[in-house]
C-alpha cells in the first residue's frame, strides 16, 4: 500500500489529464483512471523501478482506449505512422492569406481546446502527453508502446493535423 | 538537407530533443532555407500557444478518497466486511471490472479445486457475476419483496426459481435477474451479506437426483454448486465459503420447506 502510493498517487493529475482529454468527460475520466489505478495496484509486483509515472499512464492508457473500444469505438480510426515526411512536403505553407503566427494571435483557450477535443484519440493523446505534460519522446514511446521515431512522427502529424483545423477554422477563416 | 528532414529536425528542437549535431545541420539549413526559419518561428508560437491555453485537468477530490477507500478494500481479504463505506457498491463494482479483465484474459488457466467441474461453465457464472456488478446491472426487478421478484420471472422463463428474502438471517434480497449461461436464460437471483453481493443462477437440473453441494473458488470469487429436484443451483460471490455456506443452507432449507 505505501509502495504503491509512493509510486502512483504523485502522478494522479497527469493520469486523470490523459483520461480527461481521451474520453472527454470528467465522469468517465473518473471511473477510467479509477479501474485503472486499481488494476496498477493490483499489478503493483510489476512494477520494477523506473519511471513512475510512465508506468502508470501506460496502464491508464490502457483502460482510456478500452473504454474508446466500448463507448466510442467510432472514435477509434486507424492512423498510419509512416507517410509523415511526405505530408511536409506536400502541405502548402500559404494556405491563407495571412502569416501564420497573425492567424494564432486569434486563436482563443477554448477554440484551441476545442480544436485539440476534435483530433483523433491517437493524436489527441499525444498532444497532451508532450505539450500539456512535457513527457519526453522516450517517456511518450514507453506510455504509446511504440518506438520513439513513431512518436516523432505521430506528433508531427498531430500538430499538423490541429494547426491545419485552425486553418479551415471559420473564426480563423472571417478573420 | 532536405527540407523535410529539416521539418523533423525542427519538432525535435521545439520539444528539446535534438543533440548537437542535429542543431548544427538544422541551423546550416535555415542559414538558407528562408521557408524553414518561418517553419520554425511559427511551430514555436504554437507550442507557446497550446502551453498557455490548453487545460490541465486535475484528478478531483472525490476521486482520490472514493481511490484511496478503493485500494483499502482491495486489500482487505474478501471475507472481512468493509467498514469504511457500508451501502456503497460502486467502488465494489469498480474492483469487480479489474477481476472481469483478468477473468477474461486468463481463459482456462483459472485455479479450479475441484478438477473434474466444467471449467467453462464456471467462467462463464464468474463472468456474469462480474458483469452483473460492473455493468450497474446487478436486477432487473430490485425489490427485498419475494413477492414482487417471484411473479416478475414468470412469461419470461421456463423455470420458476424459489425467492425466499432471507433478511432476517443476514441475507436480504435485492432482486432479481435474467442472466444467461450456455446461451439459455436463466434467473439470477441477487442477495447481499454486508457488502458482499450474492449472485444465485438457477438452471434446469440436467444432472440427475441431488447430489451434496459442491464448492470451488476462482480468482478470489467462490461458488456453491447444489440441485434440487429439477433445479439446479450457483452461487457465487466474494464472500468467504463458510458464510456462502451458511447462505446456501438457509435458501436450500426454505426451498425443501416450500415443498
Ligand atoms: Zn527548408
């Protein structure tokens, strides 16, 4: 028992983030990290030093997207992880008349959260792993169970992906 | 370089992971490459931007303590009452699902004392159980009235399930259930002890004349197989074989007294 709070309980907000952010809910954000932190309990033996924190939003992780698979499996499309370079090279920088950073200027807390709510889960997470949680690649590819050039790539595609819905964004569009 | 490595080469110096090289061959590049250095200015501006606006949501008192009572009663053996939040189930229920994950993943690997039981049957009873309990599903007819939950089976199934409310021996009915095992439905019939909910399966006795009760446990849970006449019985819960026992024998007698 004290292992396991010495372990867990210092990493609660970054669990109930994730979950929060994955299932968009404060409610099913509870139950998920709850079912979650019971499970890391019960496979506290598991646990064999390391990071902490990584561990237990590994299992967190988990449990968010079996409730994805249950409650929102239409949420759950597939991305492919390997065509990232393509789309640099294939997305025009002037989409819009206005410079970038004068269109960011405009963008307001909730039509960013608004816009990060609206990525694909496996998007969506690891924005908030990195940006809001500031986990390293090797923490992120540790928690994603993929290697660290897929989270590269993966997080390049997802802040793509938001910035370009800021873009075709009608506030970003009127202007 | 290409300007697509040196787009990687960017994300990687916004998020602080780029070595010393990487930065060398990443700076050569936006000494010529005008359209990269704005790449960079603007990724910059967004990471900035999403710092300072994106929430951060923080775990909520509730769910810290509704946690640390959890872990609590996790740890207490299942045969000790639960003191610290008596009439609440759902923290019950909530442990329930961890035990459904590795009812379901474990298969037929399960620890089974008696060899020649059939093994599928009680997974199958401990996952209903589970479910019944995780789902928020545990009645369909809530009701301590024998008198409510008995007629409530009838239309509804071939069997007619003896319900006898055994509060006053420590068993109170909750309610009561379709559930199905082997594809067929059957009553599940819901009592409590303290906190422990009881599940009873009644089945069509396939098995021939009575035989003496038989017990065995599954990952922490324990079940009570016994017949009667054309009935077939499971119980199964979380609570201590001497007290599912005694449940058992109580139902049982009130069954054989009805006649
Ligand atoms: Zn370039």
């Amino acid at each position: 028992m004290r292992r396991f709070e010495a372990i867990a309980v210092p990493h609660m907000d970054a669990a109930f983030n994730l979950a929060r952010w994955l299932t968009r809910n404060e409610h099913d954000a509870e139950d998920v990290v709850q079912e979650a932190y019971l499970r890391a309990f019960k496979f506290i033996d598991g646990y064999r030093g390391g990071d902490a924190r990584a561990w237990i939003l590994t299992i967190v992780r988990r449990s968010c997207f079996t409730w994805l698979a249950r409650n929102r499996p239409f949420e759950l499309i597939a991305i492919a992880d390997d065509d990232a370079e393509e789309r640099f090279a294939a997305t025009p920088d002037t989409e819009t008349p206005d410079p970038e950073t004068e269109l960011l200027r405009r963008l307001d807390e909730s039509t960013l959260n608004e816009l990060i709510e609206a990525l694909p889960p496996l998007f969506r997470e690891i924005v908030i792993l990195r940006e809001i949680e500031e986990l390293s690649y090797k923490e992120i590819a540790e928690i994603l169970e993929v290697p660290i050039g897929t989270v590269m790539s993966r997080l390049a595609r997802a802040r793509q992906r938001l910035q370009e819905s800021w873009r075709r964004h009608p506030v970003a569009r009127i202007g | 370089m290409q300007c697509s490595e040196a787009r990687r080469l960017i994300g990687a110096r916004i998020d602080g992971e780029l070595d010393a090289a990487g930065e060398a061959a990443l700076a050569a590049h936006l000494a010529d490459c005008a359209e990269c250095a704005r790449h960079l200015v603007e990724q910059q501006e967004w990471h900035a931007a999403i710092k300072r606006n994106a929430a951060r949501y923080t775990a909520p008192d509730a769910l810290r303590q509704r946690l640390a009572a959890a872990v609590a009663d996790a740890e207490r053996p299942p045969s000790t009452p639960s003191r610290s939040r008596a009439g609440e189930w759902r923290q019950w229920a909530i442990a329930a699902s961890v035990l459904l994950a590795v009812v379901l993943s474990s298969s037929l690997t399960a620890y089974v004392t008696r060899p020649n039981a059939d093994d599928r049957l009680v997974q199958e009873l401990v996952s209903d159980h589970v479910r019944s309990l995780m789902a928020d599903h545990l009645t369909d007819v809530a009701s301590s009235d024998q008198h409510t939950v008995k007629p409530w089976f009838h239309g509804r199934l071939d069997l007619a399930p003896p319900v006898d409310d055994l509060a006053a021996e420590g068993f109170p009915l909750v309610g009561g259930r379709l559930d199905y095992v082997e594809q067929r439905p059957v009553a599940a019939l819901v009592y409590r002890h303290a906190e422990h909910p009881i599940n009873v399966f009644v089945l069509p006795n396939r098995g021939g004349p009575a035989a003496a009760s038989q017990s065995l446990s599954q990952r922490g849970f324990n079940l009570l197989h016994w017949t009667r006449g054309d009935l077939a019985f499971w119980a199964v819960s979380d609570l201590n074989l001497a007290e599912l026992r005694d449940f058992q024998r109580l139902f049982d007698r009130n069954m054989a007294a009805a006649g």
